[in-house]
C-alpha cells in the first residue's frame, strides 16, 4: 500500500450527469477510494456553484471522496501571463480554484506556472518575475484556506527544477510546494533519444537548444507535495497507463516514498482518451503499491 492517498484523473469534462456517476460508481467497484477534482470538473462550479454540492452527493453516493484537485490552465490562465487584462482575471480564477478546492474538503492545487514558448519575446528573467509576482498574490489566499499551491515540471526553460527550486527559494511557506509529473520528467530525460520530442519542440521556439535531464525527480524530491503518474516513451506526452512506457516506475516510487512532504499520489492516465478500462488502470496502480 502506498503510504498516502491514491487518486484517480478521469476525463468529466464531457460527460453528462448519469455518465458522471457510473464512472464514478465503476472506480469504487475497482477498489478506487479518491478521485481527483479536476481542471474539468472545478470549470463546472466555476460555471454553476452549486455543483460543488452536487458534485460531493455523487462521489459521496460512490462511497468515494475528493483529495487533490488540478486548477485550470493554459495560455491566458498560468502564473506567467503578462497582458494586464488577462492577468487580472488569471489571479482572480486561481484565487476562486483555490477557494473552490478548500470548500470541497481539498488541500492541494496543482498549477501550471507557464510555457515561455508562448511569449518568446520576453526574457526568461521577467518571466519567472511574472510568476513570483503572481505567487506574492495567492499565496495568502491559500495559506488562509490551509491549501498548498504544486508548481508542476514540465518540459519547457520556464518549469524546470532549477526554475522551481529558485521560485520555492524566494517563498518558505508551507503553502507552496511542488507537482512531480512522472511523464513530463521522462520526457525531459529519454526524449534525448528521439530526433523530435516535447522538449526539442518547446525549446526550437525560444531559439534554444533543448536540455535534457536525468534527475528531475530527485531535485525536486524535498518539496514534493503532490505529484501526477502516467506514462510515455519518452518522445511525446502522451499520458498512458503506467507500466505502458518506459519509466523507471521502481525509482519513481522508491523515491517518493522518501518524500517528506508527500500528501498523495495521483493517477494522470488519461482512460477515456486512451480507452483503458478503469479495472485495468486500478490494476496497474495496484501493481505499483507493491514496489517497496
């Protein structure tokens, strides 16, 4: 067993009501206790606040609960927006998700800090400036709501571990952690392998010559708070099941079991794009449990 909360990532977004509840009904049936309060499903309250209500009577009916949610993300919605009419909005957004996780019994929020590919006319430097600035704003917010924000890795110069580690390095409070992605971090270390890949395809955009690495998972190890689990080859992000690609799934979950800060683990399968039967996704997570 793992040590923490298991969660599970479905795609809600398009599913109407009785669909909603026989997905969740077919992951309790599979032995599944957590699902995720996705990007999708925070987008639903956003739109109607009373299917926080609705939403917890589902998963509720389910036998199941909510323990780690994704905020929404995006060009105009992560941290290192610049345009000040989008800024405005992005803040306020974050600053509902965070609410909205709280209300809901939640106490982490994975958010996008930001690819620089889509601004690459601004410097690096200010970039970062950006997302500090915008973290001097919500940091408050969630520390009052005792959740903590998860700056997620992913494959561009703007949310590397170096980036991250400098960004937890001006903010010590608790309520600032990080999302370790298990698929980003593979792609960053065997996309070297391929001639084009997510990270040639970012960096090419900056002018930059693409950096690879190794040990993203190990840099990043003291402040992992959350963390997403899916799998690829290495090329492409992909978001298969685990045990599917290449990852090191015995080193990742070796060493997150060292995590001093770890509150849960999470399934980023993608089962209804893949179309992976949720007993076989439940399965494979139950075969990672077993790593000691």
């Amino acid at each position: 067993m793992f040590h923490v909360p298991l969660s599970f990532f479905y795609n809600f977004g398009a599913l109407d009501e009785k669909m909603r509840r026989y997905i969740m009904a077919e992951f309790a049936a599979n032995g599944a206790e957590h699902l995720v309060l996705t990007h999708d499903l925070i987008n639903l309250v956003l739109k109607d606040v009373g299917m926080m209500d609705k939403l917890e009577k589902e998963m509720d009916d389910a036998g199941l609960s909510f323990v780690d949610s994704h905020a929404p993300f995006g060009q105009f919605m992560d941290l290192n927006v610049p345009e000040e009419n989008y800024r405005r909005q992005m803040l306020l957004r974050h600053k509902l998700h965070i609410n909205i996780a709280a209300d809901m019994g939640v106490n982490t929020i994975a958010i996008h800090v930001g690819n620089e590919y889509y601004r690459p006319q601004i410097p690096l430097d200010k970039q970062i400036a950006l997302i500090c600035d915008a973290l001097e704003d919500l940091l408050p917010v969630a520390e009052k709501r005792k959740v903590t924000i998860c700056i997620e890795n992913i494959w561009c110069r703007l949310n590397t571990p170096e980036v991250l580690l400098f960004i937890k390095e001006k903010f010590p409070s608790e309520a600032l952690g990080f999302c370790f992605d298990a698929g980003h971090a593979n792609n960053v270390d065997k996309g070297r392998h391929f001639e084009r890949n997510s990270v040639f395809d970012s960096y090419v955009l900056t002018h930059t010559p693409a950096e690879y690495d190794a040990h993203v998972q190990e840099k990043m190890l003291p402040h992992i708070v959350n963390c997403h689990l899916h799998d690829n080859d290495g090329q492409y992000d992909t978001h298969i099941n685990v045990g599917d690609g290449n990852t090191d799934w015995e080193k990742v979950i070796k060493l997150l079991r060292k995590a001093p800060r770890l509150k849960c683990i999470q399934s980023e399968v993608t089962p209804l794009d893949k179309c992976i039967p949720i007993r076989k996704l439940c399965d494979a997570f139950r075969r990672l449990e077993e790593i000691e």
